[in-house]
C-alpha cells in the first residue's frame, strides 16, 4: 500500500475521505456461522463506529514540480443553514505575459484598468441570485513560490482598497466585450465572468513603470506584489472563480497615437495562488455533532470542512473469511434546515488512516486507478451520488487487509478534491434510526 503524508496528497490533489463505525461487538459476524462453506454467503451486521470530524489545515500551495497547483478558488462570506458559516478570500500573485509591455511612451495614455475573473459555474455553490460585494486590496507582502501556504495563512495589505464592487452574478450568460486586435477593435463574446474597474492610480503607478522593471519578474514583483480578492457581504452561497484562466488578468486599456491597445497582466501556474479559508461552526447543526461517536447523522464538507472518521473496531474477528465485496453504504439525510440550494458532495473519496499525521490510498481506489488508469476511479471505486441518493463505496481489498492485520481499522472519509469544492451533505450514520449506513459484505469460507 502506498504510504502518503497529508500534504503529499494534496500535491496529487486527491482529497482524503474515511468513516468509522461501531455496534455491540456480539453482534459481529452473528449470521456467519450458517450455510455452505463453499458458497458465497452475506452479512451486514459487522460493528461500525463514526464520528464527524475537524480537518486539520490544509494545503493549498506547495513548491515543486509537483506541488500543489490548484485551478478554482472559492469566493466569498457564506452562511449555510446547517454547516455554519465559510469565509473564503483569495491572494494571487499576478506577472507580466510572455511579451513585457512596454507603456513608457509619450504618445501612449492609459484609459482604464479592469481586473477581470472567470467564474467557474459548476463549482460556485448555494444561493447565487443575490448580491455579492467584492473588495480588492493591492498586497504589501511577498509571496514566495518556494514556500508551503496553508489555507489560514493570510498576508498583509495595503489599507485603501482598489475597488468595491458590488454584483450580482451571472454565471449563465456570455459576455460582449471590445477587444483589441493588432490595430483595430473588436467586438468578442467571451464566458461568464467578473469586471471590475480598478483605481487609476494604481493603473498609472504599473503604466509608468520603466521597461527594464516590466520585463524582469523579480522587480516587477518588489513593487506590485499581487492582489487580495476580500468578500464584503455576507451571501447564501459562495462563488468560484478560475484563478488561471485566459479570462482571468488585469486588463490595461490605453491609447497609442490614436489606436486602441490592451494589455493583460496574469497568473500562471508557476505563480501563488492562496486560498484563506476558515469555517466557523459555533451555534449550526454541525457544531453539536463535532467528535461525537453515536450521533444519528454524520456532516461531510469540501473546503478545509468536516470529515468522517470510521472504523470497524473488530474486523479482525472475520478470520477465516475471502472477502468476494465489500459494499459501504451511506444514505443522504435531509434536515428540516436544508433546502434544494445545497447539491451533495459529488464523490466521496476514503483513505486508510495510518496515523496522527498521515494517511494511505485505499488499495480498492489504488488498484482501480492502476488497473484501468484511462478510467475515472469512481467507476470501480464508487462515492458517487447514486439514484437511490446514497453513497456506495467498494472496500473489499481493504476490509481484507483489515481482516489479516496488514492495515488500520480506521478510514477517513472527505470530498473528493475538497480544496477546489465547497458542495457538502449530511449521511446517516451506522446509529441512524431509519437510514443508517451498513457494510454489505460477500463472502466465502476457507
């Protein structure tokens, strides 16, 4: 089994997912006793124990070939009616394209200076018909492409905001925008996303910056360290914006002996790109519910939200038995509080909780992808939102490996791809009254 550290799986931008579960320990393989050896024969009765739990920090740029380089970052102050609220800002450092510009000219004359962000519409979640005040700072402290950023790192800013902005989004409707072309101008219809005019000072301050400055990183960076995207009102959703995208830059429209020019500063997947993420639970449905074994539900949150721990404490006890399927299954449980704004987790992903600090791929999930490599692992593996509204995960190899010794009896359940994803859902735990989640199991004796 592959051994990776929580922050290793991240540079795979794999999301850890796992569950416990527990009964009364007389209860364990009580109908395994009946039947034909020789035949397949099934229970779902194995003691399972689960809890909701914390995520510990989580990273969200780490250096390297490898390192953690995300596409989508979640935006805004958003308060759920059963998980609380999630705050969500961004810092992005921002550099010259390819071509340096060159503005110091006495015949060139900035007009205006538009940061423009594209909307990711599949990953902005909730209520999004309302609007949404958006702040942008310009930073006053570096970031480093050869440092590890965690989501509750924040930095400094300068203390006048280039823009506020209010909106209301639309994540549905092409844009008509005119764009220069060598020397003439355009009209382009371009996706949906963001425009935000910003302060004109700042544009004059970049537009007069001398050729050698604009054409090397290293002193651009000195003196524009980036910018700070800061939600202003408190929404029932949250957006997500494609932090590198072609529709995503700071945009210097100006005029050059009477032509129309633009010019787009940008960020690369070379640059830093930070989420500052924090939840707060205090006085929700899930604050009561954090840590707790036995309660009736179980809360699953992507971001830096809530987890599943689970386990099956005496799996060991099923000696003797070749595990044919495994299957886990956890059905979605509506709450009085929740409404059809919210849509489930897409996929639950699980690992094998080695220790305090780090956790290994699932062989189940490892063997999928290494099987059927041109295959999404959720085809063999599971976690997807079935018809029937559960979750059902294959952790036959697992279970196995539990049975002989070979691995922990413990499972850590996440969404899957979690820093990109805000979507979230309650399940109903192995105690639930009416839909509790079982382990099925196939099996034959030896």
């Amino acid at each position: 089994m592959k051994n990776l550290t929580t922050s290793a799986f991240w540079m795979l931008t794999l999301s850890l997912v796992t569950l416990f579960s527990c009964n009364d320990p007389s209860s364990i393989g009580s109908d395994l006793l009946s039947g034909d050896q020789l035949n397949t024969e099934f229970t779902d009765t194995l003691t399972l124990n689960a809890r909701t739990v914390l995520n510990d920090s989580m990273t969200v740029w780490g250096p390297g070939v490898n390192g953690t380089v995300f596409q989508n970052f979640a935006f805004g102050d958003y308060q759920d009616p059963v998980f609380g609220r999630t705050v969500s800002s961004i810092y992005a450092q921002i550099v010259t394209n390819s071509s340096p510009p060159n503005f110091i000219d006495s015949i060139s004359v900035l007009d205006s200076v538009v940061l423009t962000l594209a909307y990711n519409t599949t990953l902005s979640y909730g209520k999004l018909d309302e609007p949404f005040t958006i702040e942008v700072y310009e930073m006053s402290q570096s970031l480093d492409v050869a440092e590890k950023y965690l989501n509750s790192d924040s930095f400094s800013v300068k203390p006048t905001p280039l823009a506020v902005h209010t909106f209301v989004p639309n994540l549905t409707d092409s844009l008509i925008v005119m764009e220069t072309n060598a020397d003439s101008v355009r009209e382009v219809k371009l996706p949906p996303h963001l425009r935000i005019k910003l302060d004109s000072l700042f544009g004059k301050s970049i537009f007069e910056l001398d050729s050698l400055t604009l054409s090397t990183d290293s002193l651009f960076l000195d003196f524009f360290k980036g910018i700070w995207l800061k939600p202003a009102s408190q929404n029932a959703g949250l957006l997500s914006f494609i932090m590198r995208s072609s529709n995503t830059n700071i945009r210097f429209y100006y005029n050059n002996a009477g032509k129309k020019k633009s010019y787009d500063f940008k960020t690369f997947s070379g640059n830093p790109v930070v989420l500052h993420q924090r939840n707060y639970y205090g006085g929700s449905v899930v604050g009561g519910n954090i840590g707790q074994n036995g309660k009736n539900n179980l809360f699953l949150q992507g971001l830096n939200g809530t987890n599943i721990e689970f386990e099956i404490p005496y799996a060991e006890e099923l000696k003797g038995l070749i595990i044919n399927k495994a299957e886990l299954i956890f059905p979605i449980v509506t709450l009085p509080e929740d409404n059809d704004d919210y849509n489930p987790v897409q996929q639950i992903y699980a690992s094998e909780i080695a220790s305090d600090t780090s956790v290994n791929i699932l062989d189940d999930i490892y063997l999928a992808s290494i099987s059927h490599p041109s295959s999404d692992f959720g085809d063999f593996f599971g976690g997807k939102v079935t018809s029937d509204d559960t979750y059902k995960l294959n952790l036959a190899a697992q279970l196995q490996r539990m049975i002989s010794g070979e691995s922990k009896k413990k499972l850590l359940f996440t969404a899957h791809l979690r820093p990109e994803r805000a979507a979230r859902v309650v399940l109903g735990s192995p105690s639930h009254p009416d839909t509790p989640a079982k382990l099925k199991i196939w099996y034959t004796r030896y």
